[in-house]
C-alpha cells in the first residue's frame, strides 16, 4: 500500500428523498472519473462506511453497481485492492427489536464486555438479523479473494502487501438516540480481529466511527489493543468532515487517524475526499496527503484550500518518548474538576452546593462575521460542537461578560475530558491573558503548560508536553488577549507566524477586535474565523434554569423573574449574567421561595465580583470602602451631569476620599480593584460605569447615607430622571415613609397637569367611563354554535412564543452602560404621569419593611386609584381623539368606499364594535403596569383584602388579575371567583383568560384547558345576557306604545 484512496458516507439510496439517489450518484462518479490526474497509480481504495442509507440489499447493490465497480475498474484495482467497512446506516434498522434497543441502553449504563458479547450473539440468532445485508455484500464480493483474512459477523480483516488490515464494525450498536460516546465494538471482536493480523509488520484499522463516539471502556479496551499491537493507522469517518491528526497518546509510536469526508452529493454539505500517499510502500508513518472538494459551480473536484495551503498537507509521526499518558490521563481529570468548579457564582457557596460548569453551561449563539457572508445578506452561525471539532482558527469576540471565558474554558474542558480518557487527537494548551504578562515568543510554549504545571503527575509527561505545543495536533488557547500590554501582543503575533502547525483560539473584546484581526490577517497570514458572541435566547435562559431546577413550573417562574431583574436593571443577557442571579436568587431565598427586590440583586453582584477580585491583603481599601468611593464618584458624575470622568478627575475624587476616611492608600490601591472587577471601567483616559444598575446602586447608598430633605433632591437631580436611584433607595432603607409621601404627592401633581393638558374636563370613575364607551362589542355579535370553534384552536406552544419575541423583542446583548443616564427628555402631560406613577409604585413595592400598616394600606390604596385613573383617561381620550382617526383609518384600508350604501351603516357598526372590544382591553393593560412596578408576593395578602373590601366590579376584576400575575396563586379559582356583569367586563375577562391560558407557562396544560373551557362559558353567558336586554329592550319598547295608544 502506497497510495489510498479513502472515502466515506456515501448513502447510496433507492428511495429519491432519502439518501444519495441513482442521479447523484452517477453524478459523483463522473466527477471522481475526471479527476484521474490526481488518482492515478492508486493501489487501493478505502469505504469506511455508510456505503448505504437504510443498510438493504438493493442498496448495497446500487452502490457496488454505480460507484464501486466503475472506480475499481477505472483505477485498474482489483476487489482485493478494495477495502469496505460497515457504518451506521448500513445497519438494517427493520431487524432491531423494541427488546434490543433497551439492552443496549442498559449496557450503555452499566458497561459489560461479557453480555455485550451475549448481546451480539442473539442479534445473530435471528431469522433475519440487522446485518444480513452486509454480510450477504461482503460475501459476495471477496468471494474467491486472495487478500481475505478473516469474514466475521462483527469484523473483517485482510492483507494487502506486507499490510494487515482489521475493519471493525463500530456502527451495530448505534440506535439513533444519545449514540456520542455510548458505542461498541466489543472486547471479542477486537481482539480476534487484531489477533488475526498480529503477524503483519504494518497493521492498520479501518471503522466508520471517530474513537471519541465510542463508550468510554470501549475506548479505552481499543486504545489499549492499539498500544499493544502496535497499530499504526486509524481510519474512519461518519463526521461529513475531514480530520488528519497523528495521535501522541502510545507509548512507543505516533498513531495516524485518518478521517474521510463526505461522499454525497445529495445534501448541502460540502463532499469530497482525500488521497493518501505514503512515502513508503506498505508504511504509512510518513507522507502528503491530498484533499479535494467537489466544487459545486464547476462541477468537478479540486483541491480543497479550506483545508490547508495548496489542499495538501505532509505528515511524519516520530517516537513519543517520555511521555506516559496513564499519568497525563489521570492529571487531565483533576484538572477537569478544577475548571468545572471555577465559577465566579461558586464564591462564598459551600462545597456541597457548589455548582459545575458542565451542569450549567448553556452556549449562546455565535455568529460568523465577514465580508463574504455580509454581501449574502444573511448571518450564519456556529455551534459550540462545530468550534470545538473544527480545525479552524479563531478569534472569538464579545463584549464585558458576554461568556468568552465562559465558551474557551467550557471548549477546553471538552478537550481535558478526551485526555482524561486517553483520546490525544488535539491536546489544549490554555493562557488567561487577563492581568499577565506574556513572555517572549522564545518562552510562550513554557506558559502555555502552566495548566499542567502543578498537577500531581507533572514530572512523569511534562517534557514530552512542552515539545507538543507547536505540532499540528496542539490547540492553543489565548483567552482575552485586550488584557495584554501593546509589546505582549506583539510578541504574540511573532510567536503566531513562526509556528504554522498548530490550531489557534484566540478571544477579544469588541474594542481591540479589528486591530487584532488586521494583524492576524496581514501580519501571521494565516486564515482566522472572525465570530462575534451574539445575544442569549429565551430558550438558552430556560435550559439554564433547566440545569438548576427540576419543576418545569417553577423554571417558567423563576425565568420569567430572571427577565424582569435583567431588563429593568439593564443588565446584558448572558451566561455569565444568568448564573451570577440564580446563584444570588437561590442563596438568599432558600431555593427561590420568597420575593427579591432588584436592588438586592445587583448589591450581591457587586460584592461578589469586587471580593472576589479585590479582597487580597489586609493593608488596602476594604469593600465598603470602595463601595463609599463609588458612590462619591456615581455623585460628581450626576452634579456634573457628565457620566464619563477623566483619569485626572478621579484621581482628585480618590485624594479626597482618601483624607476623609483618614488612610494613606496609593491612588492605584483603590482603582486596580475596582478595574478588575468591572464596576467601572476606562476607555478613551476616560472612567465610567460598565453598567448603569452599578452607577444607580452605588448613588442611591451614597444618597441614602446623606439622608437629604426630597423636594431639594428633586430638585436638584430630578427624581423621574434618576427613577432607579430613587427606587433603589427605597429598597436600601426598606420603611423610608417620607420617600413615599414624596412620591406620591409627585404623581398627584403630575395627574393634575395630565389632565389639564390633555384638556379633559368632567373625568368619570373607570368603570362609568368604560360602560359609557363600550356598552356592547364584536362579541356580542358571535353565533352561540361558533363559539366551541372559535375558541378550540390550538394554544402556541412555548418554544413558539419565545421564538416570536426573540424575532420581536430580541434580548439585550450589551449592558445599558452609566453614560445611559445622561440622555433625558422633559416629560409632559400622560407620559409625565405615567412616569410618576409608575416611581411611586416601584418605591412602595421596595419599602417592604414599613411597620405603620396603615401607612402601607393608604398608599397601596392611592396607588390603586392612579392606575383606575389611568384606565378612565386612556378610554376617555380613545373615544374622544383616538376613535374617529381610527375609523377613518379602518375606511381608508378597507372595501368600505365600494359597499352599496345601505351595507356602510352595518359595516360601521362593526368598527365600532370592534373598537369597543379593544376598550375593554385597557383594564388588562392597566394590570400590566401594575404587574412591572407594584404588585409582588408580599402583597397577595392586602390585595385580597382590598377586594373584599371593594364594592366596585371593575376594581375587583383588577385585583383579581393583579393576583393571577403573582406565583403560587390559585389562577383558576381566582378567574373563576369573577362575576362579569357588564359587556366590557365580560370581553376583559375573556381575553385576560387567553392571554393567561397562551402565555402563561407557570401552568399546568390541564390548568389552561379548563380556562379556555371557562371562557366558553362566559362568552355563552355574554350572548344570553345581551338577548335578556335587548328582550327587555323591545318589551319596554312595546308597552309605550301600548300606554301611548290607552291614553
């Protein structure tokens, strides 16, 4: 064996939509065929699998007929030259038995060599078993060859030359369900396959799956067999790409893994195939292997440059020396566990609940960027599988806590898991850049080991190690390279140019990205993937919490609170984010049972993230002295009105601060903590606050501490301006009753102004304004036998609700920064109002501590009014202003200008009727609000017992929705406790109980199927109710007429 051909997934198919059909097929032959220049003087030609889709007769036929033979024969092969392996598809799934899925699921748990065995013989047992197709081909097609070995059921093994070959069948045991990592061959199968070509100087394996999707005893038992029988080649391939690694892992030589790729044409995946040519005949430690592409324009197969230079790459395996993998593999896991434990969310847990990167990690999506995709118009990604397989070079982007650490330590993870279990094909090197130094390119190899440095086991492999950092099959890592001096950076890009052979990841944050990409593109000119670390989805946030808790109810819960922390305190969405307020959500809550207010939320974040970085000594600022400092910077930038200081700026703030605290701490002693931590941060010799709840917090402390007099406050800052300092305030002092006064006589203020300016005079209660304006709606009008239809439709499903909000509302990705605070716009008239209102909720809702329960009930009940308020004037100004536009809109855009004159009247009607019904929503919209700012579970109590107390219907349907927006109520016994009794009543009803039964998720499927079979009933109720009417109606009608005729 000299010169190989080596192909693989082919999925020859008889059915057209499955698979590679008869037209592909003949398709790819041709292209192959006129390939000759690059295939002539090939001595063999390797199949490492799924020659089929579905593992027939007819398809193995197919195969043989349309592809096999004709290249054979053009490369004047012969079928002993010719060397074929089952994969997965070319299993008969019509032959695997319910009883037998299960076993192997067991022995994927519980792994047994000896009932793997057993296993293997009953498959066999059968009538007509999985294999029976393959074995009938093979049969058939060595028959009378003289390069035969051995033809069994689960391995076939052959000579060619002075080679031995063993091709064992990794795919008999894959069900299609969770197969990564839970394969067998069996311990039988190998070592009478490698025993049957033990005499053989040159012995290689050919098998369709990489040795990584193999259970962990599997792959170890074949590592081990590898070792002993000094096996110098792996074939395989079932990943669709091509990976060529030598393997460092034995102990006396390098093992060559060889992976094919796809030979398909049917898909959208690139296909293509590789050509091996060993320097020397029958030796395959040294050679140039070829890969080529089929080029889908040109219709013909060329080299394949993604690759490698020139599509062609030459190989040399040398001894391994000094390198003893057992201790490697052994360290490799202890390492493990010190990565999966090292979270900032673990500080100050104890062990027992500390959590695992690996439980938690969930990837957020990570975009590829370029010129070449921009002109395409559309984004692609990449998945954390495809970063952490490719053989790509990166440079991975992403802003302040957007998950970079977080993806390269979870990728380099991945990689000590497969050396912990022996799997060398890509050995990770790791430099944390941030806060270091990097040495001269001469030293870097010597810091990329420092991961392995202190391990138990060092001294046994560390040498060998060293001298592995710059082959091709060394990744290594360099995490947040922003964090380098200018001359690091250089010595890195003189480092990246002179070692070509290994796989590089480097991350950035957004500010150095292009120049760092202009370097790596003009400087080491090599090909880097630039992808930029996008936003978390809705679903990546409830996969997390799906790791942390068991309840799907409580997930949808505790997300749902999770969204409203993050969003209201402008926090950006990420892993980082997201664990960080799980962590701090299940510490003090006791597993997410009581209510947390936002500003207890971002006060544990700060202090975690500054003790864990600050904290080092005794002689320097303590935490609440850096607290106190921030503060006083957070009140130069408001008094200022500037929210970026310059260095000199904060220099003189820390002096100051320094002296009135009586210390004598360098300037750097207190802005090195604060930097590393991330509170504040520089960019352009300027300081400013990463994040604005960091500015609030730290502003609303130092305000509290002031205790200063609220009208001159307002004054001077603006508290609608500063509403989140104001709130925080109130949650810091937790029973601050002159705070809530204030506030209160604020919104009270600015009603009056509201009203005068949107010139409405004569305002009624809600419920009188609401009657007035939609006494009957587009309900009214329903037939009872429509109503079961209208209402049977199928509710979306959850992931199709966050997909649509992701489409609509896309999570923020970037923190709101302090500099969000200095964009500000004077308020006027209902949006004035509304402001207030809305402060004057979130300060109650935060004095969760005020003792004096009928201060608490007075402003609750104020509270309650303003947004009843809120209700009457939004329907007084729909119908006074709003109405005619809209109807005039509804003409405009409809076919009303073309109905007959005496149809316009009917058609009016029915716009009205469908604007009533809009009107009845704004009770729900109301509640809405009431929902962000005031309502939590510490008011369940007073919001029943204002209920009790009410005799107004609409303001007893208002509480009752307030309550069904709080966890662990009864929603359906509350939405069932309402008595509608007016038209709009019923429609806000019926629609509160759609929305409830579609969106809320905190609800079980047969809590929403019993509220949508409640709104049936109302609606039924509706029409009967307006039948009564309009009967009494025509009744009152008739008897003055009556009266009328008597007199």
């Amino acid at each position: 064996m000299k010169k190989i051909i080596h192909v693989s997934d082919i999925h020859a198919s008889v059915n057209p939509l499955k698979g590679q059909s008869r037209l592909f097929l003949e398709k790819l032959k041709d292209a192959f065929l006129a390939d000759m220049p690059s295939l002539e003087n090939a001595d063999s030609l390797i199949f490492s699998g799924d020659l089929t889709y579905s593992g027939k007769q007819e398809e193995f036929e197919l195969c043989k007929k349309e592809l096999i033979e004709p290249i054979r024969d053009a490369l004047n092969l012969e079928n002993k030259d010719v060397l074929l392996v089952p994969g997965n598809h070319d299993t008969d799934w019509a032959g695997f038995s319910f009883s037998t899925k299960k076993a192997i699921k067991s022995l994927r748990k519980d792994h047994d060599s000896g009932e793997i065995g057993e296993l293997q013989d009953e498959l066999l047992s059968g009538e007509k078993h999985p294999y029976a197709s393959w074995l009938g081909f093979i049969g058939q097609f060595y028959s009378g060859s003289v390069n035969v070995v051995e033809i069994k059921e689960f391995y076939q093994t052959y000579k060619h030359g002075n080679v031995g070959i063993a091709c064992l069948n990794t795919g008999w045991s894959a069900i299609g369900e969770d197969d990564r990592e839970n394969l067998f061959i069996g311990e039988r199968q190998i070592d009478a396959a490698l025993k049957s070509i033990t005499g053989f100087k040159e012995k290689i394996i050919i098998m369709h799956h990489p040795l990584e999707w193999l259970h962990p005893e599997e792959r170890k038992l074949l590592s081990a067999k590898i070792t002993n029988f000094k096996v110098s080649t792996v074939f395989y391939g079932h990943m669709h790409e091509f990976n060529i690694l030598r393997e460092s892992s034995f102990s006396e030589d390098f093992v060559m893994k060889m992976q094919a790729g796809r030979f398909d044409l049917s898909g959208k995946e690139k296909s293509g195939y590789s050509i091996v040519s060993a320097t020397h005949t029958d030796n395959l430690k040294s050679g140039r292997i070829l890969f080529r592409r089929y080029d889908e324009e040109k219709k013909e197969f060329a080299p394949w440059v993604d690759r490698c230079p020139k599509g062609q790459m030459d190989y040399e395996a040398a001894p391994a020396g000094g390198f003893n993998r057992e201790a490697f593999a052994e360290d490799c896991h202890k390492a493990l566990d010190r990565f999966d434990y090292d979270l900032m969310c673990n500080t100050g847990v104890a062990e027992a609940e500390r959590k695992r990167l690996s439980d938690i990690f969930v990837c957020p999506a990570i975009r590829i960027e370029g010129y070449e995709i921009e002109e395409e118009g559309e984004e692609k990604y990449i998945g954390f599988e495809e970063l952490t397989r490719s053989r790509d070079n990166f440079l991975l982007v992403g802003g302040e806590n957007s998950g970079k650490s977080t993806i390269l330590k979870s990728l380099l993870m991945d990689k000590l898991k497969s050396q912990a279990q022996t799997q060398l094909d890509e050995i990770a090197f790791y430099f944390d850049c941030k806060g270091k130094r990097l040495p001269s390119r001469n030293r870097i190899k010597a810091v990329l080991t420092e991961i392995y440095d202190s391990l138990p086991n060092s001294k046994l492999y560390l040498d060998a190690l060293g001298n592995r950092v710059t082959t091709e099959n060394a990744l290594l890592i360099f995490d947040g390279v922003e964090g380098l001096s200018q001359n690091c950076i250089d010595e890195l890009i003189s480092f990246l140019k002179e070692h070509k052979s290994p796989r590089f990841i480097i991350s950035c944050k957004h500010a150095t990205a292009h120049e760092i990409a202009t370097k790596l593109r003009t400087e080491v000119c090599r090909k880097f993937v630039e992808v930029n670390i996008g936003g978390m989805k809705r679903s990546h946030l409830k996969g997390l919490i799906g790791k942390w808790l068991s309840s799907s109810i409580q997930q949808n819960s505790v997300a749902r609170e999770i969204l409203k922390a993050v969003d209201n305190a402008g926090m950006p969405n990420n892993l980082f984010v997201y664990s960080m307020l799980l962590s701090i959500y299940e510490r003090k809550q006791g597993h997410f049972s009581t209510y947390l207010h936002e500003a207890d939320l971002v006060e544990n974040f700060i202090e975690v993230i500054m003790h864990k970085h600050c904290i080092t000594r005794e002689r320097a600022p303590q935490y609440k002295d850096l607290l106190r400092l921030l503060g006083s910077i957070a009140h130069e930038m408001a008094c200022r009105n500037t929210f970026a200081l310059k260095a000199s700026e904060v220099d003189a703030l820390i002096v100051k601060f320094n002296s009135d605290i009586a210390q004598d701490f360098q300037i750097n002693a207190y802005l090195n903590p604060i930097l590393a931590s991330g509170v504040i941060e520089i960019t352009d010799g300027r300081y400013r606050f990463s994040q604005a709840c960091f500015f609030d917090y730290v502003y609303a402390r130092y305000l509290t501490n002031k205790k200063p007099s609220y009208p001159e406050l307002h004054a001077a800052i603006n508290f609608l301006r500063f509403n989140k300092v104001i709130e925080y305030m109130s949650a810091i002092s937790k029973e601050d009753t002159d705070l809530l006064a204030f506030c209160q006589e604020l919104t009270a203020k600015a009603w009056e102004i509201c009203v005068a300016s949107e010139k409405i005079s004569d305002l009624k209660p809600a419920a009188q304004e609401l009657q007035e304006a939609a006494q009957s709606d587009i309900l009214d009008e329903m037939k009872e036998e429509s109503i079961d239809k209208a209402l049977d439709h199928e509710p979306p499903k959850e992931h199709e609700i966050d997909e649509r909000m992701d489409s609509a509302k896309p999570l923020r990705e970037c923190p709101q920064n302090g500099e969000s605070r200095a964009t500000w716009d004077d308020l006027h008239g209902a949006t004035l109002f509304q402001s207030s209102l809305s402060l004057y909720a979130r300060v109650f809702r935060a004095a969760e501590h005020v003792t004096d329960r009928s201060i608490a009930d007075e402003h609750f009940s104020n509270a309650l009014d303003f947004y009843q308020k809120t209700i009457a004037l939004n329907t007084r100004k729909f119908q006074e202003k709003l109405r005619p536009i809209v109807i005039e809109k509804l003409m405009k855009h409809s076919k009303y200008e073309a109905l007959p004159q005496e149809h316009r009247k009917k058609a009016t009607e029915r716009f009205d009727a469908f604007l009533n019904f809009l009107i009845a929503a704004f009770p729900n919209f109301a509640v809405s609000m009431m929902a962000a700012d005031l309502v939590n579970s510490r008011q369940i109590s007073r919001l029943r017992e204002k209920r009790a107390e009410t005799t107004d219907n609409l303001e007893k349907i208002i509480i009752t929705y307030a309550l069904c927006e709080v966890d662990g109520v009864d929603t359906l016994s509350e939405i069932k406790s309402l008595a509608p009794g007016k038209s709009y009543e019923y429609s806000s009803v019926i629609m509160k109980i759609i929305e409830l039964s579609h969106m809320d998720f905190t609800l079980t499927q047969e809590v929403r199927e019993e509220l949508m079979g409640h709104a049936k009933s109302l609606m039924k109720n509706k029409l009967a109710r307006k039948l009564v009417n309009d009967l009494s109606e025509i009744s009152t009608k008739i008897s003055g007429e009556l009266l009328g005729l008597e007199s």
